[in-house]
C-alpha cells in the first residue's frame, strides 16, 4: 500500500505548500504545537519535547490510518485513495483558481468545486471528527467516517449565499498562518473561551454574526459573510439568519464577489490570531514570528476587531431586496429572493428577518462605514471592477447532491 495511503494528510500536501517562502527550496513549514508535549525516556521519566520545529511538509497535519475502515481483520483505504483523491485534485484546482490575480478565464466549477473541498476540509480534522463523534453521541469509528462521506456537501447552500471578499496581504511583511482546522468560523459575539467554543466546537454558520474565514494562500484570504449580516450587523450575531435549512437549490453571481481589499499587517495579525485560537492541535507559518499574532492582539478585543468590522464585505457594494428571475430554453422560470426562498415559500416577500423589515439599516450601516473607512471602496465587487471578462456570470447552482 503506498505511502501517503497509510500516511493520511487532513490538510492536503498541495494546500500546504501555498503556505510556503516564494522560492522556497525546502519543502518545510515552522510548526507549533498548542498544547505541551512530551516523552517518556528509556528510562520511564517524562521529558518535554520543544512546542516549535520544522517539519516537512509530508509530516505535516497527517495521521497514520486517520480515514481506514476496519471490517474484523480487514481494513480499507478507499476513503482516502478515492474520496479524498477526487476531492482533493478538484479542490486544488479551484483554490488555485479563486487565488489566481486576474481571473480571466472563468472555470465552470470553480464555486461548487471549492465549497465541497472546503465541507470536507472542515470534516475531515481531527477537530471536525470529533464534532461529528460529539454529534453522532460516541459513535464506531467507521460510523464516524461514513458520517463525514455522508455529509460531504452540508455547508454548500449557505455558503454559496454569503457574501464573499477576497482579502489581500500582499502589502503585509506577515503573511497568512496554516491550521490544523484551515476552515474557520468567527463570531465577534463568541470569544475563544465561550461554550460554544471550546473543544471541538465551533459557532453555527448560519447565526448572523458568524463569517467563515478560509486562507487561500500566504497572500490571500476568502472571507465568507452571512447576507443579512452585512446589510445590518446592528441585529443580534446570535440569532439564525433567514432561511437558513442546509439542503436546497439556490443561486450564485460570479459578479458580486468583492475583491481589491489590501490588508495591513495588523489585519493580517489579527486574523492569524482567529486562526490561532479556532485551531485544535497545531499550527504552521513561512516564518516562525508569524506563530505568535497574541503578542500583538488580544483576546479581550474579540468583539471588537477593526471596529467590530475586521472582516465585513464593504456594504457599498451590496443590494438589498434582491430577486432573481431565470428563464430558460424550454420556457420554464425560476425565482429566488435574496436568501433564496421560492415565491411560494414563508418569507418571499420579506417576513421578519428579511433586510426589507428594516427600512434604514442598511442606510445606516453604509453611511457608518463611510465615515470609519473613507469614501473609497475597501472591496470592489466584480460587476463593478474592471478586468471580468463578461457581462453576465450569474446562475443557478444546485444544492447538494
């Protein structure tokens, strides 16, 4: 059985490797250990082992035998050599895609490639296992695996509505750290201590207030921002945005992701510091100074990072009240409202929860955010930017298989 079988990475060897120096002739990252670790001595004592050291990237946030199935005295791989193997050679593709500068060339699959890599990213740790043995009450461990394969497309729907910016770090001497759980979810209402934090927890990303943050490289961070957050985040984070069931059709505009965004560095530490505190076991950086964003930010600012809008899209570019109507060849229509309830659906019109409900907020915010950051855009959808290639990218994308 080969090597990198039985060797079974949770954080893909090629996605690692965006983490590295430009030029890089070693295959190495700096890694931390978050909790202390030790051994014991051929003479039983227990010694510690240092927190920090190089690793090669083929060692890195890898498990011997992590996705085997046991049946007995038999075992299978094929979790790992072709659910993983599919996944991973998609998944790569789109990361690089949505990483890449100019994006000119549009690759059809490049949403639904990317937020099925990033569901069975976020499963796949040993964090997202063992939430899911948490969930399934102390299940078998073949249970477990067939749970995470099960539900490889959950978080696809809500994430295909959020708002997404592409934030930039290229302007930052400290760039993006790698984590032992890359898919993290921030909620400015839960610190790192909160109970919905702890262990293997994390918050639910359908709660308003939550935004889920993916680095997509050294240089570039996807942040994924619930609608009806970005047009009013004077409700409570708390709550659950609208529509917010998991399996069903919804729409997706190519036009509306807002890029442009120039980090500085002490944004850049500070989502290293997010990174860091949603992280199980491990974390690992290009440089070692880049594993220890608390010596520059705190924990009792959680709620209050760039204003409490660190990693808001810029509500400039967004629309409230929007429906989409398709048409297509045989005749046939299709309508989703913003959250992407049907016409014949609780809600359609704009019930509570809806940004209609709220005649000015979205005013408000927009006016509050041009006075905290100036009258220049701090991301720029793409309808309005200027190097898409053509005028109109937006369609349906199913649910989840």
């Amino acid at each position: 059985m080969p090597e990198h079988y039985t060797n079974q990475h949770y954080v893909p060897e090629w996605y690692q490797k965006r983490f590295l120096a430009p030029g890089a002739t070693q295959n190495e990252l700096h890694v931390l250990a978050l909790h202390p670790r030790s051994m014991t001595d051929p003479s039983g004592r227990r010694r510690p082992l240092p927190q920090q050291r190089r690793r090669p990237i083929r060692r890195c946030f890898a498990e011997e035998d992590l996705y085997t199935l046991r049946f007995g005295e038999a075992v299978s791989r094929h979790i790992e050599s072709a659910f993983f193997g599919r996944i991973d050679t998609s998944g790569a593709r789109a990361v690089g895609w949505w990483d890449s500068d100019s994006l000119q060339q549009l690759y059809d699959r490049a949403l639904r490639d990317l937020v099925e890599f990033m569901t069975a990213q976020k499963l796949r740790t040993p964090k997202g296992l063992d939430w899911l043995t948490a969930q399934l009450r102390n299940p078998a461990p073949n249970e477990v695996l067939r749970a995470m394969v099960d539900l490889r497309t959950i978080y696809t729907t809500v994430w295909t509505e959020c708002v997404w910016q592409i934030a930039d770090a290229a302007d930052s001497p400290t760039k993006f750290i790698v984590t032992d759980h890359p898919v993290t979810v921030y909620n400015r209402a839960f610190g790192p201590r909160h109970a919905r934090c702890r262990g293997a927890n994390d918050p639910d990303i359908r709660l308003h207030g939550s935004h889920t943050v993916y680095p997509l490289s050294r240089e570039r961070c996807l942040i994924l921002t619930n609608l009806s957050w970005a047009l009013d985040p004077y409700q409570r984070a708390t709550e659950m945005r609208p529509n917010p069931d998991f399996y069903r059709d919804t729409y997706f505009n190519f036009l509306d992701v807002q890029r442009g965004r120039r980090l500085a560095e002490d944004e850049v530490r500070i989502i290293n510091f997010i990174l860091k505190s949603r992280a199980y076991r491990h974390i690992a950086a290009g440089e070692p100074e880049w594993l220890y964003p608390e010596e520059f930010v705190s924990k009792s600012d959680w709620a209050d990072f760039g204003d409490g809008y660190l990693l808001m899209p810029d509500p400039r570019e967004l629309n409230e009240g929007v429906e989409v109507i398709m048409g297509y060849d045989d005749g046939t229509t299709e309508a989703f409202d913003a959250y992407g309830r049907r016409p014949w659906e609780p809600g359609y019109e704009g019930a509570v929860g809806s940004a209609r409900q709220r005649p000015g907020r979205h005013k408000k915010f927009k006016e509050e955010f041009a006075r905290l950051y100036g009258p220049d855009l701090r991301s720029r959808a793409w309808k309005t930017g200027r190097d898409w290639p053509d005028a109109d990218q937006g369609g349906k994308t199913s649910g989840p298989d």
